[in-house]
C-alpha cells in the first residue's frame, strides 16, 4: 500500500486563479496542460461561426428510440440526446488522459486525506428551463443514477460513500476508499433538474424531454423516422473555457435508416452530411464515383491516438458448452483473420492482441517484476501458463495454416471430450455441440459466416442470427446468448469501468458490461490493483497482469482494429487545423465543426 505522502504528491493541481476555493483541473499523474485562466482547448476555434445545420444518421445501427432517458436500463435512448443535452460537474480534454477541467463546477477541491472530493458550481450554470444548478440537483442526479438507473452505474460508483450538500452552490462526495480514479468518476456525474420527471420514478421517464444544461434542446421528433435538437439560444456555457468553440450548429438531425445499406445510399443522395465507415469493404469500394472525383464529397482517414481497446466474438461463459478452457481456445483457432484481411478488409487493419491494445497497457513476452509483484502471491491458484510468454492469437500465415489450427483445435476438443462422429462433434452423450452467434451488424454477416464455415469443419453447428438493434439489446441486457461481437470502450487510463466489465459481482447483474459472465476471485483482486494504483508506472504493471490473467482465459475471439476513423463529409464545413489526440470521431464532428457553406 502506497503511503498517503506519495498519493498527494500525484495528484496535481493547479490554483484556480481569482478563487482561493480549489482548482480549476485535476490530473491523476501530470500537471494539467492547461493552466488556470486558459481561453480554450487547442483543439478547437475559437471563433468559429455559429449557425447552420448538421445532418446525421442514425448511430450504432439504432432504427428507432423510446425514451430521451440515457441512463434508465428499459428501452432504447434517441440518438444525440446524451451528449447534446446533458453536462457533467467537470469534463476531459481530448490531448491529454486521467485529466478534468470545471465546466458546471467552476472549481474543485481535494480532501487532504483523499477521502473526499468537492466541487463549488458555476453561478452561471442554468437548466435550458432557466432554472439555476444548485447542490441539490447535483445530489438528486447522483442518487438517481445509483437507485434507479442502469446497474452500471452501481459499480461505477461502487466506492462512493454518499454525495453531500454543502451549500446551495457546493457539493461534496464522500468516498469509502482510497481509489486513486474516485475524483475523475464523480467529476463525470451527468447532472439534470430535480424538476425533470418530478411525477416520474426515474426509470420510467420515457418522453418527456429532459431539463438540464447541455447546449441543445429537442426541437421536434418522430419516432423511428428523426429527431431536431436545436441550440439553445440561452446556453449558459457558451463562454466557459472547456466549452468554448465548441457545438456551433444551429440545428442538428438525426434521420433513420433500417440498414447500412439504405443509410449509404441516403448519404450517397445527399440526405445527410457526414458518415464514419467501419466496414473496410464499403470503405474500399463504395464510396467512388462523381461526387468523390468532383471534391462534393470528401474521404479522409483522420489518425487518432486511442488504445483500441478489445474487438471479438465474446463466449458466455454462463453457457455449459463454453465452461472448458479447451474449448473456448480450440475456437480461436477457427478463425482466419489472415484470410479475412487479405479477402475481406482489403489490408486495412490489424489483429487485435490484448484488453488494453495499442497501448503502453497491453502484456508482451514474459511478465515484468512489476506484474510479478501482483501475481506471484497468487501462482498457486493461476494457470502457469501466465507466467510464459503472453498468449497471442493464432496466425495462418506460413509456416502456419488453417488446416494445422484446425487440426491443433480438434485435438483440443477431443481433450475436452467432444469427439468427431456421426457427422457432427459429440460429447460422451451423443449431444452435439451448437450454439447461435447473435448480431446486429448486417455488415457483419459475411464475417460471420467465415467463421462458420471454418467451424462447420470440425463437426459444430452454428445458428447465425442477425436481429434489429432493440432486440439484441434486450438479449445482451438478460445475457440471453451464446456468442457475439462485441466492441468494449477504449481508454488510455482504465479504472472503476472495469470492475462493471469484470468483476464477478457485475456477472449477475443484468445490463451490465459483463457480457461474457466471468467470475474469478483472482480477476476481481487485479482489478482492484489496477484500480488503486497509485502512479502511472504501477497502473501500467497492474494493467499487463490483469491483461495477462484475461488473455489466458481465451474468454473472447480477438477481432482487429484500425488506427484512423475512416470519414466521408460533404464538403461544407469548417474544421479546426489542430487535430485532437484521443477522440471518438461522431463526437469530434459534432462538437468542434462548423457550417462552412449553406447546404
């Protein structure tokens, strides 16, 4: 355990000028990039035009929504309304990682002990109804999300005591235990009216549009067909350093589209201004023709930073015939993702390695005397296997093949005893072993259906079930599947997310992200190291051991990832010369863009 002087001395402030309350930011490890009294992110224009209009599709394949309520569990939330209408105490920037700066709290404090963190709102900060932020909208957020709102939110705020009204303007939160990312957590409490719903329980605000801060309001809508936001014309923050230059169009509207293709061809017609590709293929061969040629439209590949985080074919472990190590190895072996990138990707990515990939986090080679540290007290309960050269996923490229991966995969099934007869592998009952992959992703279908093929060879029957995008997130919320494809939030400096990823706790609470069901003592131990470390170097050792134990665990089929976001706009807008370091790139657009030209 880390001394109390050691703690401190990580975390850096910077004294809020004009305020002899706290700090204007907070890092975990370095000195903020920005100092007090700073005009705006780098990132950004400042003096980029308001005004126009942004055209959207429908994100994350969502055909429809049901609620402006994104953090209830039931149904499915409109596209936009997080990020467009609801703020947070204090808010990252994108060229720098474990770093808040105020936006509805104009400045923070640290207890001396750690134990507690506290924030003093803006005066300016109001709700789009006019209605000032108080400490106790602050409080009712907070204890809404925790009793009423999605489990993720439990373990997320796990360590958090209680939030505490200080005073009309000032609000604390008492944490249970020395975390090292507590400070960070509460930050990022998203904050609405205690007016909002006030005839409601919580959970079943569905419709009625939300009372809070954020730039935009909800013009008008149409389920299942669009929604408007229009900007607020009294936004509080238009001045506030972490907001300035930021969200500049008037309006914004999302329209829906049942499929990828429909959504392509609309963007193709004109329809809507900007598209971010994730299918390789459509990246390669669709988008061509005269308006690329003419300039009308641009293609641009914008780089980016970001760890990659994990990619694959998740395996419930909650299912019977996913509970052998053997087995969940011997279906990695399956897939040709060599073939796949040479037929399929056009040589557009890479195979992802690890939980933490493309990052300083991921385990290589041996593990390093720090991982030791972390895993020699627990040799006798961990497979040797993680104390030899980190798993990577099998390759067919030569010497390899697919042939020998299969060949490599039978022998494990039939250690596992499932054997080959009677057309079909069998364990010692005659049972055949299935099993459904259940998607959302037409695009994804040709994929799939690889993997199939090359599973059909050793004797497994496979459903292949694509669904609409509501359906599926029912499923996921019950963990009522066997495999599917799942991509896990990417982050340069994990924390308390994981225990909602991993621990064994989140295992049995439907909804959260602990789709593949892992309960592991030793799991839950590495993460809370992860989660307590206290510098960069000791967050770095925590991060390759517990990416280590996992990888071992063959609880997932690794996909592959890309290092740019692959864009197609219309060219009429603004963009800002300085490109961020770690972003998501619909947020990017929306947020830092401006209207160039007239539509």
């Amino acid at each position: 355990m880390r001394t109390l002087l050691t703690s401190l001395l990580l975390l850096l402030f910077v004294p809020y000028s004009g305020s002899a309350f706290g700090a204007h930011a907070f890092s975990l490890y370095d000195t903020p990039r920005y100092p007090a009294g700073f005009k705006n992110f780098d990132y950004v224009n400042p003096d980029a035009p308001r005004g126009g209009e942004l055209f959207l599709a429908n994100p994350d394949r969502r055909t429809s929504f049901d609620k402006f309520n994104p953090f209830s569990l039931k149904g499915v939330a409109a596209a936009g309304v997080s990020n467009l209408m609801f703020e947070t105490l204090a808010t990252g920037s994108s060229d720098e990682v474990a770093t808040m700066y105020g936006l509805l709290a104009e400045d923070m404090e640290l207890a001396p002990d750690r134990m507690a963190m506290t924030f003093r709102l803006n005066p300016k900060a109001k709700f789009n109804n006019g209605d000032p932020v108080t400490a106790a909208d602050v409080k009712h957020s907070y204890d809404m999300l925790v009793q009423k709102g999605a489990p993720q939110f439990k373990s997320i705020f796990a360590d958090v005591k209680e939030c505490v009204v200080v005073d009309d303007r000032t609000v604390r939160f008492d944490f249970k235990a020395l975390n090292r990312e507590l400070p960070l957590i509460v930050g990022g409490v998203p904050v609405f009216s205690r007016k909002w719903g006030a005839n409601t329980s919580f959970d079943n605000i569905q419709l009625e549009p939300p009372i809070a801060t954020g730039p935009y309001l909800i013009d008008r809508y149409d389920v299942g067909r669009s929604i408007i936001y229009k900007r607020n014309p009294n936004y509080w923050g238009n001045d506030v350093p972490s907001r300035k230059g930021m969200y500049n169009f008037e309006r914004i509207i999302y329209r829906f589209y049942k499929d990828d293709v429909a959504r392509l061809e609309a963007f193709k017609a004109g329809e809507f201004d900007v598209v971010v590709e994730y299918s390789a293929k459509n990246w390669a061969r669709s988008y061509i023709g005269p308006k690329f040629t003419s300039g009308e439209i641009v293609k641009r590949e914008l780089k980016h930073s970001n760890a990659a985080g994990m990619q694959g074919f998740v395996m419930n472990l909650r299912r019977s015939q996913f509970q052998d190590i053997r087995v969940r190895k011997a279906l990695g072996l399956a897939l040709d993702y060599e073939w796949m990138n040479r037929q399929l990707f056009y040589n557009q990515y890479k195979r992802i390695y690890s939980f933490f990939n493309n990052s300083d986090l991921a385990a290589t080679g041996t593990p390093s005397e720090e991982e030791l540290k972390l895993l020699d007290p627990m040799r006798a309960q961990l497979d040797p296997a993680v104390f030899g050269p980190v798993p990577v996923p099998p390759s067919t490229d030569p010497p390899s093949s697919l042939r020998a991966n299969l060949l490599q995969a039978r022998a494990l099934f039939k250690e596992a005893g499932w054997g080959y007869r009677d057309g079909a592998l069998r364990n010692a009952k005659g049972e055949p072993f299935t099993f459904e992959i259940l998607d959302d992703q037409s695009a994804l279908s040709r994929i799939i259906s690889v993997y199939v093929r090359n599973l059909q060879k050793l004797g497994i029957q496979v459903n292949q079930r694509t669904a609409d995008y509501a359906l599926v997130q029912k499923r996921m919320e019950e963990f009522d599947f066997d495999m599917t494809s799942i991509r896990f939030p990417d982050t340069t400096s994990p924390g308390n997310e994981l225990f909602d990823m991993f621990s064994s706790k989140a295992a049995d609470e439907k909804g959260s992200s602990n789709a593949w069901g892992l309960k592991d003592p030793i799991v839950d131990k590495l993460v809370a190291n992860l989660v307590a470390a206290g510098s960069r170097k000791e967050l770095e050792g925590a991060a390759r051991a517990l990416d280590r134990v996992l990888l071992n665990k063959y609880i997932v089929v690794p996909h592959w990832f890309s290092s740019t976001h692959r864009v197609a706009y219309r060219d009429r807008f603004g963009i800002p010369e300085k490109m961020p370091l770690y972003y998501a790139a619909d947020p990017y657009v929306i947020s830092t863009w401006w209207q160039k030209k007239p539509r």
